[in-house]
C-alpha cells in the first residue's frame, strides 16, 4: 500500500489516521551509504552504550528495556544498510547519545524518560523470541492527571523506509496535541506486515508494556489505524472485539483473493484465507462499535465496502445519509471522504473524532447483553462471556448467539464442542435450548465448561474442565490449533540436530530452511532467532516454548523421541505420514500440539511458509502457504507432494 498522505496543519489527523509516523507523502531519494566516519562513529557509540548497558542487568527490565532499544535499532540500521536519506546518520547518533542518557540516568537510580510528558519511545523484550521491540507512547501533560487514562492504540501504514532509528526520530520527544487527555501508543509492529503473526503478537505485547508503565482505564481502548493500519484495524478489532470500546479502519484491505490478485487458489488455500479474511468476520461488528472510513477517490474504500455488503448478506439494513452509511441494529458506519484519495478529510476526522469520544465515555461492557460472534479457528475462540475451547472442524464457520435477560442467559451455537460461559453472566445459561445452572458451586472456577456429544451438551465437572484447559486430550485448543506459521505467534526455540543425519540429503535441506527463516526473521520481523543443539533442550524449554525442530530422526534427538506420538513413521528408507509411505528424499514440514507438553507446538523442519517475496509483495500475501503437514521431495528438487490439515484431534 501506498504511504498514506495527511491534511497539512491538522494535527488531529496525525493522531487519528494512524499513518507511517505522519510524514508527509513526499518522495525521498533511496537508500544511501554513511561516510566511513559515520559508520565509525555510530558503530563506536552502540558499542558504548552496550557496555553501559552491561552495568543495568539488575535494573527494572521495563527500563533496561528502554535503554537497549537505541543500541538495537543501531545495530540493525548498520545490518541491513537501514540509512534512507542524508540524514539518517544524524538521526542514528541523537537516536544513541539519548540511549547514553538513559543508561547514566538508570545507573543512578533515576529514568526522567518515564515521567515524561509528550513524546517516549520506550521498549519492551518480547516473549516471542527476547528481542527487545519499541514503541511510542504520548502522555498528556500533568493538568490531564493521573488517570487512569483512556488508551488509544494507533497502527501505522505502510513505509518501505521504515526503520526502529527513524520510528525513534518521529516520535521521542515530540510534544503532545494541545489538549490532549489521554494516553496515545503507537505500535511499531515489528515492521510491515499488516499486524499479523509477530506484528499482532507486537500490539498486544506493546499494549501490555504500557499497562505497565501508565494507569490504562481498560474499558476504554480505542483502536485507530489507517492504510496498512487500517487492514490491521479491521484485522483486530474484528478478530478480538471484546478488546475493544471503539474501533476505526481506514482504507486497507478485508480480503486477500481479488486485493493479491491470487488466481485459482487452491481449497486449503481458501480454508486458511478465512484465518485473516477481515470480511469474514463481519459478524462480529456487532460485538464491537466500529467505524470503516475511506476516500471517495481511494480504490481501498473497497475494504469498508467489503464489509458493509458482508453485513447486508447477513440480513443487516443500511442507511444512508450523504457520505456516511449507519446500519440498523449495530453500531456500524462507513464514511466517506468527499473528493478524497488516499487521505482523510478534516469533516470526516470530526466525525471520527466524535464516534470515539461516545464511546469511551461508555467504555466496554464485560458483560454485554447480546453477542453475535463469528470464527472459523480457535486462534479466535471468544467474545464478552463466552469462550469457545474445542470446534466441530476447523475454517468452518463457527458462531455463538446469545442474549442475557434477567439472570438467564441464552446461547445458541453452531460448530461449537466445547464452551465455556463466565458464571458472572447469569444464573443460569439456555445452551441449544437445555438448561444448566451457573452458580451452583460458588468458589469453584469463574467459568462453566460444556461439552457437547452424542446426546447434546452436557455439564463438565471441575475436574472435566481442568483437563480442557490443560489440554489433556491433545486436541486442538485455543492457542494450539496450527497451521504451521502460528508457532511463530508464541515463544518459541529453535532446535538444530546434532547427531548423525539418516539422509545427509534432508540434513542438508533443514539446515538451509533453517538459515533461512533465521536471515527472514531478523530482516523482516527484527529479532533473532533463540537456536540450540538438541541435546542442549532442557524440561523448561518443552515447558515455556514451542519446539522448532530441524533434521531427521538420526540428526534431531528431539524429532527421534517425539515423531512416533504425532503418528509419523520416519527411518532411513521411507517416511510414513497419514497412511501414506514416501522414499527415503522426502521429509516432512508439520505442526502438532507436543505430546510432552500440549499447550505447546512442536513444529518440524519448518519457519513462516512464506518467505522475502511475499514480505516485499503486499501484506495480504502473508497468509499461510501451508497448513498443518506438508511432504517435501528434496532430490533432485524441493517439491512439496503433499499437504493437509490434520483433524480436531491432531490425527
């Protein structure tokens, strides 16, 4: 997508339109080399502020966290020849002596940085991987007091010069909106990728950070994104509409086969779509107030289009009213900009401006009286009071309808195993038309576990619902449910065979895919991969992380011990996989829930099933390439020769 242009001289669509950083839209030349004193220098003072930060270990990680994210983004824009214009290597070196303050302010007990009104990129250590990533806060001035605040979460679009040093530069120390109240975070999301795997790994985790650090009134979130923003606005506010108390997506896409251009996809292909699919969750605009905006010259005013015409598929009337489209019975609207391309107009910015305003000073109700909810993977399992745990079938379409009346609630449910209803909600739920108590057995858990077999739905005891929410069946659950790139949602270790390969051919081929997802990982989501040898593998890894691993049963301990409980059948001569026998020259790619721990994934021989041509392509183009399995014929050419999901019990 094209970097989004802004009104000049009106500050509100800085902040609302949720652009690349605000910049203007103007052509720059392209990257360009440092002077050898300029690198000198900047290579000079990283390695400084790396020994500074060496004195911190015993510091406040948050803070420690805030130091080191200066020497990363110089460390990275020295990698990867991240200078796009003259003055990149001036921002580097301000970026880094603010990062020297930093470390002598917190040698000595002090961070002036976190008091700070304005403008602070601050940084947090992801659990994904412990990198550290930033992020930008703009905290109102003391007169706002002390909160809690609300909180406005602001997506950035999409900028092939986007950098941590240029992210620093446009935002530290910048001076806060005159009357601003509240907190505004802006999310770096590890780059450009739409916020999805890693990048919506980032929004949560950042929101997380300032938690943290600000007083944050959780019932009043706002999320505000615009172009590649906007597709990651309407991604998450739909994906997770209970997050939420108002929602707005500018621009962006809500579908991927006509915006991508993909030409005769394949079924597994259309299933897996309908895990970021925007408009395929248009249902749940009902769970969450949600405004779609776009420029009457824009051609992605087509995404909010997607979703107002998926809305009145489902039996949703509209009405409108010059260029702002209501519908009736949710809280839904699409604006328009009047002779706008891809841009915001100021009258359309105040009429947002107001639609979140309204909101927040309701905020979101933890225990609404209606949910009309929509998904087709447990990635996606829940709504207020109502979490799905166990589907019929995966990339089915899946919905819970339910209403509270009095102190009775009603749930209908279709592809639903498993649910589990909040005992706060009622005293009693009508699931499928049978009726259960809720509050029967005060002190017990806070939610109640329903399971549904041959005779309808049935009650579970404690005991019941401890063993589905520690997935004691191994079937796939909420947070382990595939395919394949969800690892890389969690932590996750990557495992590297020690041993003697039974095929030196595969060893070769995993150790390459390996290589590679480690240059992809830190060029494209900014952090390195954690990799150990096998026998390096300790009981709280298998505990704390999903398992990567790479090699064959004679080179992997790991893939040894664990590949006969997923059902693979894997020697010197042949690969036996779902029944199917393969010759010694193929391997496989797979997930599964780890049998040694299954609240995790064991992954084999496999990083994201995309690679740099769909991260330089548009952002739609990350979806998954592959599901849950595939079978690679690695001699004398790597051909995938079969792929598939596996079923609800991972079979």
């Amino acid at each position: 997508m094209r970097r989004t242009a802004i009104v000049a001289g009106w500050a509100w669509a800085l902040v609302v339109a949720g652009t690349a950083w605000g910049w203007q839209a103007t052509k720059e030349p392209g990257p360009i080399r440092p002077t050898e004193a300029e690198r000198e220098a900047i290579a000079a003072r990283t390695a400084e502020l790396g020994e500074a930060l060496g004195s911190l270990a015993d510091r406040n990680a948050d803070m420690v966290a805030d130091v080191e994210i200066a020497r990363k983004a110089a460390e990275w824009a020295l990698r990867h020849d991240e200078f796009f214009d003259l003055r990149d290597p001036a921002r580097t070196l301000k970026m880094l002596d603010k990062g020297l303050e930093r470390a002598k302010s917190l040698s000595e007990g002090r961070a002036p940085w976190a008091e700070a009104a304005g403008g602070v990129v601050r940084g947090y250590r992801s659990r994904l991987d412990g990198s550290v990533q930033p992020y930008a806060v703009l905290v109102p001035p003391a007169a706002a007091g002390a909160g809690p605040h609300r909180l406005d979460v602001v997506l950035h679009g999409r900028d092939g010069r986007i950098s941590e040093v240029r992210f620093f530069d446009a935002h530290d120390g910048k001076p806060a909106p005159e009357g601003q109240t509240g907190l505004v975070l802006h999310v770096y999301g590890r780059g450009n990728n739409a916020y999805r795997w890693a990048g919506e790994a980032d929004v949560f985790e950042a929101v997380e950070a300032v938690r943290r650090n600000y007083r944050v009134d959780e019932r009043r979130v706002v999320l505000r994104g615009f172009s590649m923003g906007g597709a990651g606005a309407w991604h998450l506010g739909l994906h997770h509409p209970s997050r939420w108390s108002s929602v707005e997506a500018g621009a962006g896409f809500t579908e991927t086969i006509r915006y991508a251009k993909l030409r005769d996809p394949s079924e597994t292909t259309r299933k897996l779509l309908r895990i970021y699919d925007a408009v395929d969750y248009a249902r749940n605009a009902f769970n969450v107030p949600i405004a779609g905006y776009g420029g009457e010259k824009d051609s992605q005013a087509q995404a909010s289009l997607n979703i107002l015409g998926a809305l009145q598929a489902q039996g949703v009337v509209m009405k409108t009213e010059g260029l702002v489209t209501t519908a009736e019975g949710l809280d839904f609207r699409r604006i328009v900009g009047k002779d706008m391309g891809h841009a915001i107009d100021k009258a359309s910015a105040s009429l947002l401006r107001a639609f979140h305003d309204e909101r927040a000073a309701k905020g979101t109700d933890p225990l609404p009286s209606r949910i009309r909810f929509v998904t087709y993977t447990l990635k996606y399992p829940e709504s207020g009071w109502l979490k799905i745990q166990r589907l019929g079938e995966h990339y089915a379409r899946t919905t819970l309808d339910a209403d509270l009346a009095g102190d009775v609630a009603d749930v209908a449910t279709s592809n639903v195993a498993v649910l589990t209803v909040s005992r706060s909600a009622a005293a009693k739920v009508h699931l499928d038309g049978r009726e259960f108590p809720l509050r029967d057995s005060p002190g017990e858990a806070p939610e109640v576990a329903f399971r549904k077999g041959g005779q309808g739905w049935e009650r579970l005891d404690a005991g019941q619902a401890r063993a589905i929410e520690a997935n004691a069946d191994r079937a796939k659950h909420p947070g382990v449910q595939g395919p394949i790139d969800d690892a890389f949602t969690g932590p996750f270790l990557c495992v590297r065979g020690s041993g003697t390969p039974n095929d030196p051919r595969v060893q070769k081929w995993a150790e390459a895919r390996l290589g590679r997802f480690a240059e992809e990982w830190e060029r494209w989501m900014r952090g390195r991969l954690i990799v150990k040898d096998d026998v390096e593998v300790t009981e709280r890894d298998i505990e704390t992380h999903n398992l990567i691993l790479f090699g064959d049963p004679g080179s992997n301990a790991w893939i040894r011990k664990l590949a006969p409980a997923i059902g693979v059948s894997w020697t010197a001569s042949e690969l036996i996989l779902r029944g199917a026998t393969y010759p010694a020259g193929h391997a496989p790619a797979l997930i599964q829930a780890n049998p040694r721990n299954p609240l995790r994934y064991v992954v084999f021989n496999s990083g994201h099933t995309f690679g740099e041509k769909e991260y330089r392509g548009t952002n739609a183009l990350l979806y998954p390439h592959l599901a849950d399995f595939a079978v690679f014929r690695i001699d004398p050419d790597e051909e995938v020769v079969a792929d598939g999901f596996f079923d609800e019990s991972w079979e």
